[in-house]
C-alpha cells in the first residue's frame, strides 16, 4: 500500500508532543547523556523506514536511556519494516491506548495500526484499528483514505468511493482520492465517473503511477489498446519497482499474449 506511514499530519503531531512533553530521563543517567527527545525520533523513524534491523536496535538503545512513547512507536515502526505487521499492529495499538498524547497523536498511532493489519492480511482488523482512528480524529482525511483501501479489499466499492468523496470534498486537489475513486468506480461498472477521476489525477500530477496503470486499464476496457500501452510503458520506464510497476508489467504481457488458433483439423485435398 502507497500510504504506510505515509500521515505527515501525525509525524508533526508526535514530534511535537515529544517536544512539548518529553518523558523523564532515568535514575542515575548523566545530563550529558540526555537525548533531545524530537531530534532523536526523527532520527530513529528515518532509520527504522530506511534499515528497519538498525532501527529497531536504535529504538531499543533509546527505550533503556528513557525514551517512552517515542522509542516504543519508533520499535513499532520497525517491525513493519522487517515483516513482522502482526507485532507491530498490537504494538501500535496498546499504545495507542495507553498514551497520554492527544487524541490526533493517537489517531495516528491507530491509524499506522490498521495500516500494519491490511499488511498483515487481517482486513477485519485494520478496519477496526481505522474505525477507532476516525472517533478520535473524526473526518481526518488521511484516515479516510486508509478506511476506502480496507473496504475495497473486501469489494465494497460503492462505501469506499463514497468515503474518497468525503476526502475530496475535504481536499479537493488530493491526487491519491482521484485515483482511488477512479479504480472504485470502474469496479462498479461507471467508466465515465472512473475516467473523469482518472484524468483529474493526471491534471494534478502526469507521472503519478497508480492513475497512469488505471487509465491503462480504463483505456482498454474503452478499446483503446494504443492509450493503454502508452500509460502502462510509462510505468515500466519510469518506475524502479513496486506494485504499480509489476501491474503494469503484467497487464503488458496479457495484452501481448495472442489468442490460441482454433483447431480446425486436416485440411481436406
């Protein structure tokens, strides 16, 4: 999914409570040795996200020298970078419950959990953790955008582009939402709504992978095969790797597999 950890809005909203309210230093630690507790998560997330193995032992090393909330969801962030969703989602839900920061900063922490569940495979989880997220930030357009992914994991696509609409009447130039209710409404069978949301996306940001690969695929369901392949080889040429890339690799090789001759028997002299 495009969106791990993606919420910059919580990234600033713990940043700032571990400025704001940095928990106390251990017994006996020296005031040398103390941390500057957002210098410190800052670095601890870019590592965790960058080289999760390294991360996780920086988080580790931080817990022991007092670093409380922030060093626990620093961990937590880790863990999904080393595969591990399930551990990181209940770690980012327990504290999620047992924090002291605000209702955004909690928000987040749930909302990174349900994020970890879908990872995980546990639908029905990550749209807990979400459902959770929205009662204490309500209409929080990132989470919004979340909650649309879950439900069209399970097919729901008419709940999901109502939601991506609630996020674009929230934020109207939101490139992501475009796309994402382009897929959703070709779901439903709506090519017209799909290509308008598709072509709106591509207004906003040419290059952006996910509505070029849906514009592919709307293209060709459109008949135009030559529209199709443009988007898709734009893909491929312009993407190092990912979920898109292999998408559109794939939907290049269907399109080039020809359909087997019909067996028509000996031919008669």
């Amino acid at each position: 999914m495009r969106r791990i950890l993606a919420s910059t809005a919580f990234a600033a909203a713990f940043a700032a409570a571990v400025a704001s309210a940095a928990d106390p230093q251990p017994q006996g630690v020296d005031k040398a040795q103390e941390i500057n507790g957002p210098r410190e998560y800052a670095t601890c997330v870019a590592l965790a996200k960058a080289r999760p193995e390294a991360g996780w032992e920086e988080a580790l090393a931080w817990q022991s020298l007092g670093g409380g909330e922030a060093a626990r969801h620093c961990a937590a962030i880790a863990l999904i970078g080393l595969g591990k969703h399930d551990e990181a989602a209940e770690r980012l839900e327990k504290l999620a419950n047992e924090s002291v920061r605000s209702e955004m900063t909690r928000a987040g922490m749930l909302e990174q959990a349900g994020q970890a569940w879908l990872l995980a495979g546990k639908v029905d989880r990550a749209d807990a953790a979400l459902r959770a997220a929205l009662v204490l930030a309500p209409g929080h357009p990132d989470i919004l955008l979340d909650r649309a992914v879950v439900l069209a994991q399970v097919h729901q696509y008419k709940e999901a582009a109502e939601i991506l609409s609630e996020v674009l009447s929230r934020q109207p130039n939101r490139v992501e939402a475009f796309a994402l209710r382009a897929s959703a409404r070709r779901y439903q069978d709506d090519l017209k709504g799909a290509e308008a949301d598709v072509g709106r996306a591509l207004e906003l940001d040419p290059g952006y992978p996910e509505a070029l690969v849906e514009r592919g695929i709307i293209r060709r369901l459109l008949g135009d095969d030559a529209g199709a392949r443009a988007d898709w080889l734009k893909v491929v040429q312009t993407l190092p790797s990912g979920p898109e890339l292999d998408q559109a690799q794939r939907n290049l090789q269907l399109m080039d597999v020809k359909a087997p001759e019909a067996k028509t028997g000996p031919k008669k002299k």
